[in-house]
C-alpha cells in the first residue's frame, strides 16, 4: 500500500514488440534492361524488452522508399525504432548505368549489369541478401526478412525473385511481413514478389501499372524495366504487447490502434508517436 491507503497499480515490467523498416524501392530503366529490386525493411522481434514507469518510449515508423522513373537507382527505406530498438530501412534496387551493385539495408537490394554485380547486403539478424545481376536485362531480386533474393537470369530475361518475408503473431493474427521485391526484366517479365507484400518486377510488355508495396509491411518495392517505373517500398510498423492483467498505457501518442484480445494489450503504430506506463 501506497500513503493515503491508495492501491498500488503495478505497470507491466517488460513487453514484446515487433519494429519493422520501410522497405526500399526498386531501381527504373526506361530502356532495353531491368532493373533491381528493392530489399524488405528490417524485421526485429522479440520479447523482454523492460519498461520504466513514467519514462516514455519513443516511436518512430519508417517511410517506404520512393518509386522512381526515368534512368536512375531507387530510394533506401527509412529506419523504424521502439526505444532502443532499431530496425534498417530496406536497400534500393539497382540501375546498371549508375550504381550496379543492390544497396545495403535491414534486407538488401537486387543488383543489375553485368554479372560481377552483386546483391546488397542485410544488416545481421534483420534479413536477407539481394539477388545478384546476370547482365543488364534483368534485375536481382531484393531480399527479404525470411530468405534472399534469387538472381536474375539473362539467358530467359527473367527478373530475380523478391526474397520471402516473416510471418508475426503479435497482433493477435498471423501476418506475414518484410517481403523483398522481384527484379526488373526487358523483354519477359519481372520476378515474383516475396509473400510478405513485395510487389513483382516490370517490363516492357506488363500489362498493369507498377503498384508499391503494401503499406504498413516493410516491403521492397518491383524493379521497373523496359520503360516502366519501379514500385515504392512500403512503410513499416511498430506493434507492442504485454498481458492484459497489467494495466493500459498512462499515456500514447501517434493514434496507436490499441486492442485486447487473447490475454494480451497490443498497440499498433503506423505512424510516429510514444508510449508511456
């Protein structure tokens, strides 16, 4: 007991959180080539992380990379953080006229030129590496949180895969997030997308308009070839939760979607905010 006979309310110690990047965007040829794609946004989870009452947590959601056109390498993801956490944006996709090499990022970039060109690099226990190049008219695929991208292959223009991402339970469902994005091809198609929300790469006789990656998932944008503009990388996320049988937040900032369910608060931020117990 507290002075004045007031009950003592106990703020949970510790929560679970899941922090993902922005995924980057894929590089565009407007051209006869392909293109990189981009790779997913850093995917962090796990449990444990201690709280002090009254000390607020800050939150910030990463921006996706965005879509570009006209000859030129695409956009990295923005960086997601939950206190001391962090999660890498996402690296963008290549251009074999300017940079060839996939940037680095939480899951790295696809590559595109020749085949000395090579896939970005992940930041370590965030994802995976982007796909490598095999000659200008295909594009790696970008990585993502659960595998690499796969490499282009000149021989039937065909753009890398975008790597898989992972699946999270946080929220109360499963959701799979942080998928890489598929390389851009000329004259075929583009690679696949990783399940996980990357968007599949372009070419020349696509017949749909690129669309970005899905929102709130971290994932890498398609690389855009043959004249078609790449897809943007999509926002991350930040998702926290801890037994119901402690009490809510004293106070949140962001507009967190806050639920109970299955014994647990969560609270869901897609965009920048705080929380304090």
């Amino acid at each position: 007991m507290l002075a004045g006979n007031s009950a003592y309310i106990p703020v949970t110690p510790s929560v679970e959180y899941l922090v993902i990047a922005g995924g980057g965007s894929g590089g565009n040829y407007s051209g006869n080539a392909g293109a990189g794609g981009g790779g997913a946004g850093g995917f962090r989870t796990a449990t444990g992380y201690a709280v002090t009452a009254g000390s607020p947590i800050t939150v910030t959601v990463g921006a996706g990379g965005g879509a570009v056109q006209n000859n030129i390498i695409g956009n990295y993801g923005s960086d997601s953080v939950f206190g001391t956490i962090t999660s890498v944006g996402g690296g963008r996709g290549a251009y074999y006229a300017t940079s060839k090499n996939g940037g680095n990022g939480g899951s790295g970039g696809g590559a595109n030129g020749p085949a000395t060109a090579s896939g970005g690099s992940p930041t370590s226990g965030q994802g995976y590496a982007g796909g490598n190049a095999d000659g200008a008219s295909v594009g790696g695929g970008g990585g993502g949180a659960g595998s690499a991208g796969t490499n282009g292959v000149n021989a039937n223009d065909q753009g890398g895969n975008g790597g898989n991402g992972l699946a999270s339970s946080i929220s109360g469902t499963s959701v799979t997030y942080a998928g890489g994005g598929g390389g851009g091809g000329f004259y075929s198609t583009g690679g696949a997308g990783g399940t996980g929300g990357g968007t599949a790469g372009f070419a020349v006789n696509s017949s749909r308009t690129p669309t970005n990656a899905a929102a709130n998932t971290g994932s890498g944008g398609g690389g855009g070839g043959g004249y078609v503009d790449s897809g943007g990388g999509g926002s991350g996320v930040v998702i926290i939760r801890y037994s119901d049988s402690y009490p809510a937040a004293t106070s949140t900032t962001g507009s967190p979607t806050v639920t109970t369910t299955g014994g647990y608060r969560i609270y869901k931020w897609t965009g920048s905010g705080s929380i304090t117990f």
